[in-house]
C-alpha cells in the first residue's frame, strides 16, 4: 500500500476546506457590509426548505466536493445542521462514481428515496437543533474598528486599470504573499496532476482555488490578516488537519490488517448480524469500505435492507470534516442516521 496516499488526500481536504470557507467569510462579509441585499439560498433561513434541497442537491454530486461544501459552510452557521443532515443522506463519496458505473437507474432511485429521507429528517432537525450549534467558534464578525471591513483595497478607488493593479502590488503585505504562494502550490498540485488524473472533483477545486486566489489579490489586508491567516489558518486548520490526517492513516491501516470482506461473507446468513455491520461500517468517514455492501448487492449476494441501511449511514468523506470540526455533532449525525438505517432495514428484510 502507498503510505503517502493519505497524506495526499488530506491535504485536498484541508486545502478545499480552507478555499471554501475562505469564500465564506469574504461573501458573508461583504454582504454583512451592504454589497447586496438578497442572500444567497443557502445563506436563508434555517427552516427554510430551499435550503435543505439545495443541500441535498450538494450531496447528490458525485465525490466528497458538494458535502464537504455544506460542512463548511455549517461550519461558518451559512446554513443549519438540517442542511448537513439532508446533504449527508445523499451524499455517497467516490462510492457514487462506482454505482453509476455498474448500475446507473438503481443509483438514481436509491438517491432519491435517500432524498427524501434526507429532507424530512434535515427539516426535523432543524426544528430540534435551531439553536444549538455546538462547538462552531467561527461564526462571522464585522469588525467596528477601522479597517475591520471587507473592502477590495485599491479596486475601490478612483483611476484606471493599470493604476489599480500597480496601487495592488505597492500593499503587497507577508501574510498576502504566503496565502498567494498556498493557493498557487495547490493549483499547481491540482492540475500538475501530481496526486490523481484530472477528474471533476479537481476541477472544482480548482475553479474555487482561482478565485479565492483573485479574491487574497484585491482584498484590503486587514481583511487578509485578521480574517483569513489569523482566523481561518491558524486557528481552525491545525486541528482539521491532524484529526482528517489521523483518521486516514488508522483507517488505511485497519483495511490493511483487517479483511472485511471474509469477516462479513462467514455471516451471510445472519442477516440482522449484517445489518449491524453495515450500520457500524456506515460510521467510517470514508468511500472504500462501504464498495464492499455495493458489490454484494449488485450481484445478489447481499439483502436489500443490508445495503439501504450501509447507504444511509455512510457519507463518504462529507463527515469526515464534521468529525475534525465537531466530534459531538458527528456522533449525533451518526446516532441518527444509525437509529433511521436500523429501523429501514429490518423493515427491508422482513418484508423482502
């Protein structure tokens, strides 16, 4: 096994994540400010049922992209836990990639009563948890004293083009030179192609890496200091990125020393024993070990209530930041999907 591939895939996360709400604070900001009046969908109500499907529409993208979006944006209160609950019902990891591949009409249906389940239990949940957020620290502020706003610097000024640019580059500050030369690196990465082949996913990531990179450019520097390397950086990515980092390596190393594949095929029989492995395999924040309930289903080996009950309570990577941002909410999270999963599937199974 390459040792390096988890260090490489937190990395990705971390630097989305950072992307993501980097863009966040710059949006939630500036409209905080007076930029526009109307909010964004996502930025609505919490009760709001645009919200919950829009989310759901996030988890519904094929990869880790769309939820990791939605955590982020909980995590800077853009939206509410009922967001991320309906984002994780539909959200299925690199795992959608490969059920699209095999069987592409079962996926969409499985999707959208996934859907389903995910608004009506995001809604409640929204109406239980309004107002408890848990250990969210980074709720966007406006900052009275001067320069404490969002401001595009010398954009905002008087002058031509060519005197805004050059008025840009006489600011240049440390912390813009470091953000730059931590943007620049990832897209490099990104489209060097040095972790995996250019897909979609990199795409995205790319596309929101350049204009975060456009935004550090203009942004006023007490916006960049204060905001972005003294909030975001230094406060909420150090710990994001040690729990994803260690969270890989114990799963990449429980994969190697434990072969689930024979532990689950000797209980084929026990079918609510199965149930209950898929549920407890469902709490890995990770694609790969849940390949395995789609592969026994696909080819008839496994019950249908076995496989619903994996696909509700697994998320791909959309938990896994949850878990780096807030263990209690990610236990919740799991504790729900769990109950939900076990109730569907011994229905499933004594039905079917």
């Amino acid at each position: 096994m390459n040792w390096m591939l988890p260090l490489w895939e937190t990395i990705h996360i971390v630097f989305f994540v950072m992307v993501v709400m980097m863009l966040m604070e710059f949006v939630e900001l500036y409209r905080k400010r007076g930029g526009w009046n109307k909010q964004l969908p996502l930025l609505g109500s919490r009760r709001s049922f645009v919200q919950l499907f829009i989310a759901s529409l996030f988890g519904f993208i094929p990869g880790c992209v769309g939820g990791l979006m939605v955590v982020s944006l909980y995590a800077h209160r853009a939206v509410g836990f009922g967001a991320v609950v309906a984002a994780s019902f539909t959200a299925l990891g690199d795992d959608a990639f490969r059920m699209l591949a095999i069987e592409p009409l079962t996926t969409v249906w499985v999707e959208c009563v996934l859907l389903a389940l995910g608004l009506g239990v995001g809604a409640l949940c929204n109406r239980i948890f309004e107002n408890k957020n848990g250990n969210f620290p980074c709720q966007v502020e406006l900052h009275s004293e001067k320069g404490g706003e969002v401001r595009l610097s010398c954009f905002e000024k008087g002058g031509n083009l060519g005197q805004k640019i050059a008025c840009m580059f006489r600011n240049w500050s440390f912390s813009k030179t470091l953000l730059v030369f931590i943007l620049v690196a990832y897209l490099i990465m990104i489209f060097g192609q040095l972790h995996a082949p250019l897909d979609f996913e990199h795409i995205v990531f790319g596309v929101l890496t350049a204009v975060a990179l456009c935004m550090v450019l203009v942004a006023n520097e007490y916006f960049l200091q204060e905001h972005l390397w003294n909030h975001l950086i230094k406060k909420h990515m150090p710990s994001i990125f040690l729990w994803t980092l260690g969270t890989l390596y114990f799963l990449a190393f429980f994969r190697q020393t434990v072969d689930l594949q024979a532990w689950i095929a000797h209980d084929t029989g026990r079918q609510f024993l199965l149930l209950l492995v898929a549920v407890i395999i469902g709490w890995i924040p990770q694609s790969g070990p849940h390949f395995l309930f789609i592969q026994l289903y696909f080819t008839g080996a496994l019950p249908l209530g076995v496989f619903f009950a994996n696909a509700i309570v697994q998320d791909g990577h959309t938990s896994l930041l949850l878990l780096s941002t807030s263990r209690q909410k990610f236990i919740l999270l799991k504790a729900i999907k769990s109950l939900i999963a076990i109730v569907i599937g011994s229905g499933l199974l004594l039905l079917y």
